[in-house]
C-alpha cells in the first residue's frame, strides 16, 4: 500500500548546505522556520561530495541538516543522487556515457549524460542509492525519498542499448516478416530477412520505427525508476513515500508509466512570470523548460495531477528567475503567490522551490533561489513567508481536496511521440513543428480555462480503464484532440463516451492513425465518422489565420479564427456550427455537431484561435462550475476550485494583471486564511496580482 501524503500543505525548497563556501545551516533553517517552511529536499545532486573517490564514502556531512531540520519541526525529502555522475566513474567507466548517436558518446561536463541502463552503471548506482539510503532511513526528519531527477533527458544510442530494442522487437512481433508487414518495410525496399539487418535509428525515415523506439526509451526510464524504487523501499518505513522529480517535456518519459512505479506524483512546473502572468497579453515562450500564459501554468499543474489521478508534490519551481544569465525576470509582487495557490488549486499538496539560495558559481548561477547572491532576506522572502504564513493558517483544511472539472482532456503519450518525429503543424519558418501535439492540445486546453471552465487531464489508458459509462459520467464533456496514435479500441471507447450520455468533442487528428501510427485506410475521422455525422478526404495546412463564422447555435467571437490546420469537413448528417470566412474552405464546414445515442459528438475540423476556443467550451459548458462562486467573472480574474470530504467547496479567486477588478460573490463564503465570512453579494476587491482563497459556507448540493 502507497505510504499517505502527510497532513496539512508542506512548503519548502530544495536545499544545499554543501553548496555554501561558509557554514550557516543553523541560519538557514531558522530563516525557513520563520518563513513557514515545512519540509525541504536534499541530497540528490551530489554524488561526488556522498562519494569523491571509488568505494570512499562521506555519509555524516548530512545530519547536522536533518538534525536541524528536525529539530525545527521542517520534514525532509532524501533524493539519491544518481543523475550527476562523480568524475571518478566518468574516468573509470567512460563506456557507460549516453551515445547521443551510435558510436558518440554525450561529452562530460554537464549532468545527465549516462546510459542509466548500462550494467556497470547501475553497480554503481545501486552502491551509491544503498549506502545514503540505509544511513539516513531511520532518521525521523526523512518523511520520504525522491529517486534520481528529471529523468528521461536522452535517448542512449549505445550498443547495448540498441541491441536490447532489437529484442525486443524480436518478442514483439515474433518474427520479421511480421515486423515488414507492421511497418510497412517493403516501401524504399526496407524488408529485413533477419533481424541483424535492422538500422540503427540515426539514419531512420521511418514513422513505425520512430514510435517503437520512443515507447522503448521510455520504458527504459520507468524500469529504471522502478529499479531504483525497488532498493528504496527496502529501507524506507510503511510511512515513508517514493518518488521522482518529473520534467514533462523529457523525451524519454511516459509519465502515467513512470508513477506506476511510484507512490505519489512529483514534479517541477516551471514558467515565466512578469508580463507572462498576464492574462491580458500574449507571449511566446521565452525557454524550452518555462512556459508562457497563465493557462499554460494551470497546465502544468493538471498534467502532473493526470500521471496518477491523484494530488501531487511539486518538487521544484520557480522562486526567481529560472533559465540562465541572459533571462532574468523576477515576479512581480504578488505573482508568486498566486502560482503557488494556483497550484495548489490543481492538487499540489506541497510547493517546494528551486532553491533556496542563489548560487554564485556553477551553470545554474542565475537561476534565482529564495535567498538572492547576497544571502540576505529579501523580497521573494518576505512574500513566500507570506505564503508560509497562509498555509500555516489552512492547515488540514485542503487534506483529501480534489479539483473540480467541468470537461475532460485525452492525453495521448504515443500522439506525443508521433508528432515529434511527424508533425502535421508548420512553424512560423515554414519548417514542421515539432511541438505540435502540444500546439494542438494547448489550444483546446487554452479554450477551456479562458472560457472560465476547469480541465482534468486523463491518459487515454486511465480513461479506458474507467470505462465510457463512468467517464461521461464524471465528465460530461470530453475533448479529444490530436490522440493520432490509436487502436480500434480506443476510438470504439471514444464512440462508447458519447453513446453513453458524453458530450464527445472531436479535435483534428483524432481517429487518422492506428497504433503503429500509421494512417488508417477508412474514411476519417475513422470510427467516429458515422455516429458523428460528417467524414473529410482531404486536409490543409494554414498559411495564416482564416476568419471563423457562426452559421448556427455556437456564438462566435469577432475576431475569432482558425488556425494552422483545416479539414475538409462535409457534413452528412450534423449541423454545421462554424464555416470559414475563404474563398475555398468556406465549401467545408470547421465544426458540426450531431446528437449520438444518449450524447453528442462535436467535430472541431482545425485549430482554435484562443477566442474560437473559449467560444466552443462555453457553447458545451454554459454554466461552468466557478460560476457558483462569483456573479459574472472574466479575464483577468479566473476562478478554480475543488471539493474536500466534507462536501464543501474550497475557492481560488485570482486576478492576473496590474488593473484592480471587483467581483459579486454570488454565495457566502469564508476566506481560508483569515476567517472572514463574506456574505452573498458581498463585492470582492482585487488588487493588482491578487489572490484569494474561501470555503463554501455550507456543503454543497
């Protein structure tokens, strides 16, 4: 049985006492004890101070910190530090480098560069993992570990590695004929007679042979997370939780796989704050690992709550600037205690930072922490001790808080890997888009939280395993977009959903391609064409954004577009919804709709602008649950919330930009952090970067 998260919301920061040239744990603790810090994470970057040469270990450093820590009332997340390997075993061991391509090895100097299947690799690791695991398990401060970080950042090329994937394929697919007619290796004269044949994948062309070996780098990630749980929990008391630190963007990750493995999600939202946070502005992203947009924050925060389906730790993010000497951009006052309520809003039951103090060496030396260069408390501190001071004040309050959905959103880890390496979008260049499943999934994710609706994000397998009865029932609106990458089953679900009373909406892509991604010889969108009234033979790239028009019961915004991708759809037997304002695309409809046994299916035939994507969630959702909270409430203030087991509601009210904005609360409410009880009516005054957070009167209905 999965060890319980601890009670009451955990705040912290990852910290590194041996990162300091002076000794001022005792300083540093007290500073957190009085911030309100509840917990802090350690350990996990420094292989080489655990073990500076082969088989010489320095296990003791450590507990004056969790002695401190314990001491103070602040718990402690032990990380096994096995993605910075020591130089040591780089010197010793150089074969067990990642080979970036087959027969070059990931040069030293950085972090993550190992094969972290490689044999000689893991008899280290393994060492390493026992020997700080069985000196610091019973320490009373250790509430729980968390198993190497970020993992999944290569994809190894190296001989062993390869030579296993053809194993692989080998149990796969029984024999090589079969794998010629599933991948389709007669086209370009591909055919293998004997598996000692198959390229390595530097030079490969090929679609199939992408996606087996995505699925194949990220299974080697989960079993080496499972491996190293496995040795963890050894040690660790029925009370003491496992984990890992997700990056979700790494190319070798299944998340929903991964946390399989795992007893509680962890994971690391990072995002760009300042004008980003503003909810009345567009930004592009600034960094591949910060996002852009307050949605694309929310985002992250459901993403995690979907690997499990359940709350979440967040193990690191931003407490300043994340993302290099030439990115600096500090909150601005206020916005780092939204993003932490905003998170906690989605199911976080911890907020932990990165880090605690800023660094004055090393790659990360602008990547802001808590305490700035000079190591004096500062502003950052003094708003996150704010913060400290509000989750004190909650206390057990959220303990089994659950986050409200008013529409579903498929995610397809297979789709993801498909598209990286077959992108159906364009970039601003002309040149394929790499992130276009993201692209595609954003959007309807986008339209849902502008709409003022909230989202749960679900694996396509947690859906399935839920089944289409229950799933329309939980969720009476399911978006499925971009899920290219599917079996006759899972499209038969999607078919299941609406039939059984789900508001099914249909997002480009979806129902194209097979589980070996490859496009399906049936009418499109495959399976899903007939119940939904409409099919399309052929698709177009946008070159810019096409005007949409309303032509039925959907009311659509001026200015409203569509976007990068159209579908030639010809309605049969649904009403059309939206058409296109061009002289050849206005002959298709973009959307149509159609009534299917005890639900609906919507089809959405190209990319929602923003507006055309809030349009359509507030045509399927007119009463969105934050509704119940405030009389009328549009960007920038938004609205998230969720049910706690005692049937009440617990409320987030924000307002993302620098204008104040008055709302009516349209029930009584009780602020959480102070007690206040605000009758119906009452007008709420937020300020500039505001953030509030109430408890419903009274159980819900």
């Amino acid at each position: 049985m999965p060890a319980p998260l601890p009670s009451h919301l955990l705040f912290g920061a990852a910290y590194y006492a041996e990162y300091h040239w002076t000794e001022r744990t005792e300083l540093d603790l007290d500073l957190m004890k009085q911030a309100g810090f509840t917990v802090i994470r350690v350990g996990e970057s420094v292989w080489s101070t655990w073990e500076p040469r082969d088989g010489e270990f320095d296990l003791d450093w450590l507990q004056p910190v969790l002695d401190g820590a314990h001491d103070r009332g602040i718990a402690v997340i032990l990380g096994t530090p096995t993605y910075a390997v020591p130089p040591w075993l780089q010197v010793a061991h150089p074969e067990i480098a990642a080979e970036i391509t087959t027969g070059h090895p990931h040069p030293w100097g950085a972090r993550q560069e190992v094969d972290y299947s490689h044999p000689a690799f893991r008899h280290y690791a393994e060492r390493i993992i026992r020997a700080v695991v069985a000196r610091y398990a019973d320490h009373p401060a250790v509430i729980g570990y968390q198993v190497d970080n970020e993992p999944g950042m290569l994809l190894p090329h190296n001989r062993s590695t390869f030579r296993r994937f053809v194993r692989r394929l080998a149990a796969t697919y029984g024999d090589v004929e079969t794998l010629n007619r599933e991948w389709g290796l007669t086209y370009w004269s591909h055919r293998i007679a004997d598996w000692s044949e198959l390229w390595t994948p530097d030079g490969n062309s090929l679609p199939q042979y992408d996606l087996a070996w995505r699925r194949y780098q990220a299974d080697l990630t989960t079993e080496f997370i499972a491996w190293q749980a496995a040795i963890v929990r050894e040690y660790a008391s029925a009370d003491q939780f496992v984990t890992t630190c997700i990056a979700y963007p790494r190319p070798a990750l299944d998340d929903r796989s991964v946390t399989l493995e795992l007893d509680v999600t962890a994971g690391n939202p990072y995002y760009a704050m300042q004008d980003h946070l503003d909810a009345t502005q567009e930004l592009p992203p600034v960094t591949p690992w910060t996002t852009s947009g307050v949605s694309s924050m929310f985002r992250q925060a459901d993403r995690t709550f979907s690997s499990k389906q359940e709350r979440f730790l967040i193990t690191e993010t931003d407490a300043q600037s994340i993302g290099g000497s030439a990115f600096n951009l500090p909150p601005y006052p206020g916005q780092l205690t939204q993003a932490a309520f905003a998170f906690v809003s989605r199911g976080a039951a911890m907020i932990e930072y990165w880090h605690w103090h800023t660094l004055p060496y090393g790659t990360e030396t602008y990547w802001g922490g808590i305490l700035p260069h000079s190591l004096e408390p500062g502003r950052v501190y003094r708003e996150l001790s704010e913060v400290g001071a509000a989750f004190g004040a909650i206390g057990p309050t959220l303990d089994g808080f659950e986050p409200d959905a008013d529409v579903a959103l498929l995610w397809s880890t297979d789709s993801r890997f498909a598209f990286d390496f077959f992108p159906p979008l364009m970039d601003d260049a002309g040149e394929p888009a790499a992130a276009s499943y993201e692209r595609i999934f954003d959007a309807s994710y986008r339209g849902v939280f502008d709409a003022g609706a909230q989202a749960r994000v679900i694996h396509v397998a947690q859906a399935r395993d839920l089944g289409a009865a229950e799933l329309a029932a939980r969720f009476p609106v399911l978006i499925a977009a971009g899920v290219y990458v599917a079996d006759d089953g899972a499209l038969e679900f999607l078919r299941e959903y609406a039939d059984a009373g789900g508001h099914l909406i249909v997002g480009i892509r979806t129902g194209y391609g097979d589980h070996e991604a490859r496009a399906r010889i049936e009418v499109a969108p495959a399976r899903l064409a007939e119940p939904a009234g409409v099919s399309y033979e052929e698709f177009s790239n946008l070159q810019r954004p096409v005007a949409a028009v309303g032509v039925g019961t959907l009311e659509v915004t001026p200015g409203a577009t569509a976007e990068a991708w159209a579908d030639g759809l010809m309605p049969t037997d649904a009403d059309t919804l939206v058409t296109y304002d061009h002289p050849r695309f206005r002959d298709f409809a973009a959307v149509t709709t159609r009534s299917h046994g005890s639900g609906r299916i919507t089809v959405v035939g190209t990319l929602p602008s923003p507006a055309l994507a809030a349009d359509l969630v507030r045509w399927a959702v007119p009463e969105p649950i934050s509704a119940g909270l405030l009389q009328k409430a549009a960007l920038p203030v938004s609205v998230a919330s969720g049910s706690l087991p005692d049937g009440r509601r617990a409320w987030f009210v924000f307002n993302w930009g620098w204008a104040p904005q008055t709302v009516e609360l349209a029930v009584g409410a009780r602020d959480a952090v102070t007690g206040e009880e605000l009758a119906p009516g009452t007008d709420l005054v937020l300020a500039a970067w505001a953030t509030r957070c109430f408890l419903s009167s009274t159980p819900d209905n």
